[in-house]
C-alpha cells in the first residue's frame, strides 16, 4: 500500500497499539535524531513521529541472506559487437560476403540494412582461449582475459527492442516506457544505502553520452531520493554541492535546519514520501560537501595502482568513443567505482558512450577496447585483491548486440560496420555470488540468435536482484493503481549462475 493510503487508513491509536513497546519508540526516534531527519525535541516525543519520516536510505533487510552487497554496472552504451569481442564465430567467417537465405531475414525489422543486398560479414578478430576455464575472447581484449576465470560470460541474451534509447530503458528499468525506475533505484529502494555521507547510488559518465542520457538512472515513480547522482571526476564532484562565497557552514547549518523543521511539520501532516526523501536529501547534501570532494581525489592512491588502471593513459583515436581525455576519463571512474564499494555505494552506475558502430568497426573497436580492457580488468583483480569482489557484483553489457551482416545503409559500396541486433549478443558478470569461469548459453553458426540458454534482459535483473537478497516477485511498488517490479511479468533466476 502506497505510504498515503496507509496513513489514511490508520489512526494515531491504531498507529500506537500495532507499533512496537514505548523502548521501541524511544530507540527509533533516537535513530532518526542522529540520522538528522528528527529534531532532538521531535525525537523525544517519537511517538508523534510515523515511520515515513525515517532517512529512506537506512540499510534495510533483504528477503533472505545476500552473496552480494553492492554493484558497479559498466554500462557500454551504443551497443559493442559481440562478433568482435566475446562470440567467435568460424562459419561466419567463412561465408562472409554471402548472403543470408531469404527465410531468416523475411519478418526481421533493421534499424538501417536493405534487405535486398545485405551479405553477412566476418569477424577480422582473433579469439584466443583463456585461463583454467578456456574462455575464449577477443585479442582486443588482453586485460580482461586474465581475468577469465572469475568471469561468467553469457553469449545467450536478447532483447525487445533493436533501436537505441528503448532498449536502453529496457536495460536500465525493465521495460521499454519513460518513467520508471532503474535497476540502481529498485536496488537502493529494496536495501538502502551502507553510507552515510554518499548516495546509495551514484552513476559516472565518459564518452560522448549515452541516447538514454538522464532517463538511464532515473527514479521514476519511486522517491526521488532513490535516483542516481551524477558525479563528476573532475571540479566539482556535483554541480552547486559547494557553499556561494562567504557563506559560512555555521550558518548554513541553521538554515538547514529551519527548513527541515518545515518539511517535518508538512510531512506530519500528508505523510507524502517525497517530502522524507526533501528532507534526506537536504542532509546528505551537506555532509556530501566533504565526503565527495575527499572521495574523487585520487591523489592517495598508490602510485602502482593509478598507472593499474591507466588514469594518465592518452586516447588512441577519438571517434565514436569520445574526446581526447576518454581513456583517462573512463579508467579514473573504474578507480572512483572502487573507492565508491568501499564507502558502502550500493550501486555504480559506469556509462561510456557510444559503440555504435554502423562503420569504421575494426579501427573503432580497437579503440574503444582498448579505453575499457585495462581499467576493467584492473577493477576486477583490484577488488579481488583486497577482498571485495566476493560481495562486489561487476556487471558489463549493453542495450544488444550488432548484426552478422555488413552495415549497407545508402548502398554503400564499401561494408565497414554492422547494424543493431537485438536478437543475440553477449554481457559479462564477476563477483558478488557470480559462478566464475564458465561460458553460459550459446548462439548459431553464424550469431544470429541463442540456440541454448537463452537469456532476456528480465532473466539478468531478477538473477542479480537475487544475489541481493531480493525476491524480484516481492520487491515491489504500488502505483496508478497497481504494483510494479523491475522484472515487471518476466524474469527468472538463473540459478547456474550462482557460485
């Protein structure tokens, strides 16, 4: 039931009979007084005080006992080849520049190939074996390589939706629909946040932008409290988080407090959860302005593991994959991704754009690996190392995949890219209760779509929410009239997955 409706329906004396004994009242008011939503006299008499007004960012329990507590999700927006990267395919190879029989193509949707003279197109790429598993992957990929054995590879996935920003929402929220929350608010709504002086979830950009861009890490319809906070990993981390000029934090702190006095008397009145989620929002900003600056200086670290990472790399090649700092950008938010984990964020949201290839693919997936390879790997066997990847789930994917065929949009006389797939294509997760080591689910001859184990995007969320504790049927919210879930009427645990 919606907090409003609840309040409603419940009197102060029902309120009082059903709660917990008068200790219990006492011990939350005194919580909620050190978590700065209650005044120090508000919280005395706590009794008056109704649960909504709790920080919404509490840690809270899961359904069951969890094999993970937070996620960094590296989101390549733009849609990477799996051909070139993860799903080697001979046959392809072989028969590139043929065409496709006339069957598979006839009920197909494109987002750019002419049917009538597409030709399917091989991959240039190496995939070599790897590691104890013998994974094969790509050469532009040696740093992740290493990594094999702690990685579950999945070859199987599909999806809805073959144009960009749809398939990007369906990705990030579960359906292909504005205003719904992300796989970062449902998590952070279902268990909180484990810091107190950072958000429950941050997201980090690189690259040129994503289609997406702000609807990626959106509430939706939960409290705002529970969007992702951009941060930035240069200046400052959040944009108007610092005080104006002669503005002292004395008096700052008054003025916060009148406010939150104000918001408290209205919260009493309509129990709206919007404004308890004002109020810690409100709070958090303000120890933010330490906390965050602290947090984006890396100037502590080793100097071993900025140069693991590659934080002072130089881009090779621009394109598609951004400007000129795009190497170091994306390397330095692998790092910030870790020390976030480590400070209790439940959920990173990395986003590096565009692997939207219709053209030049060779050179510009060369270039885009290899501003992901290193970092990533280094991500990994970092938090491996200092014994977080257990708990740590690392998540990479994208909206879907490229097509076998050569990208012919315009009648191009040259095919140098492919065109959207989202009938097939690949994603890697480690860490946080992930079996390692093994490849699951597979495609056809040529990597058209899944002949075993095939994966959709529903499967992947109600899979990770489970690592989290959380029952993808119960972790739900009522509104317009009925209850959503990220998995909406879909989804299921894949339970091969689980170590």
């Amino acid at each position: 039931m919606h907090p409003i409706q609840q309040h409603l329906a419940q009197s102060r004396r029902d309120f009082l009979t059903t709660s917990a004994s008068g200790l219990g009242m006492l011990g939350l008011g005194s919580l909620l007084a050190e978590e700065g939503v209650l005044t120090p006299a508000t919280a005395r008499a706590a009794g008056n005080a109704l649960p909504a007004s709790a920080n919404p960012l509490l840690p809270k329990q899961p359904h069951f006992k969890p094999k993970a507590k937070a996620c960094i999700f590296i989101f390549m927006a733009g849609a990477p080849s799996q051909l070139d990267l993860f799903d080697p395919k001979p046959k392809l190879v072989e028969q590139s520049g043929e065409k496709l029989p006339d069957s598979l193509l006839k009920d197909v949707r494109f987002a750019f190939i002419k049917k009538d003279s597409v030709r399917l197109l091989g991959s240039k790429r190496k995939f070599i074996k790897h590691g104890e598993c013998g994974m094969e992957l790509s050469d532009v990929l040696p740093h992740i390589s290493k990594q094999a054995d702690d990685i579950l590879l999945v070859r199987s996935m599909h999806t809805d939706q073959f144009n960009h920003h749809p398939a990007q929402l369906l990705m990030q929220c579960g359906r292909a629909n504005f205003g719904l929350p992300c796989m970062g608010s449902w998590m952070t709504y279902g268990l909180g946040s484990e810091s107190r002086n950072l958000p429950g979830y941050v997201v980090l950009t690189a690259g040129r932008g994503s289609s997406g861009g702000a609807t990626l890490w959106q509430s939706g319809f939960l409290p705002s409290v529970y969007s992702g906070v951009r941060f930035r990993n240069q200046g400052d981390p959040v944009l108007n988080l610092g005080n104006p000029s002669g503005l002292p934090p004395e008096l700052q702190r008054k003025g916060l407090d009148v406010l939150r006095n104000v918001n408290q008397g209205r919260l009493q009145q309509v129990q709206d959860p919007e404004i308890a989620s004002r109020i810690a929002n409100y709070e958090l900003a303000f120890r933010m302005q330490s906390a965050a600056p602290e947090l984006i200086d890396i100037s502590g670290e080793t100097k071993a593991t900025q140069e693991m990472y590659g934080v002072n790399r130089k881009t090779a090649g621009t394109g598609r994959g951004g400007g000129a700092s795009s190497y170091a950008d994306f390397a330095k938010n692998c790092l910030l991704a870790r020390r976030m984990v480590e400070r209790g964020v439940r959920f990173v949201n990395i986003i590096h754009a565009s692997w939207d290839h219709h053209s030049n693919l060779d050179k510009e997936i060369s270039s885009n690996a290899g501003m992901a390879d290193q970092p990533i790997a280094a991500l990994i066997k970092d938090l491996k190392d200092r014994g977080l990847l257990d708990d740590t789930m690392v998540v990479w994917g994208s909206e879907f995949g490229r097509t076998p065929l050569g990208e012919n949009r315009g009648g191009a006389g040259k095919v140098t890219g492919r065109d959207h797939h989202p009938h097939g294509f690949s994603m890697f997760l480690a860490g946080g209760g992930i079996k390692g080591g093994q490849v699951y689910g597979e495609t056809d001859e040529l990597g058209w779509a899944p002949t075993k184990d095939p994966v959709h995007v529903n499967d992947l969320h109600a899979t990770m929410l489970h690592l989290f504790g959380l029952d993808h049927l119960k972790l739900t919210h009522r509104s317009q009239g009925r209850d959503f879930r990220l998995t909406d009427l879909a989804g299921k645990v894949l339970n091969r997955w689980i170590a």
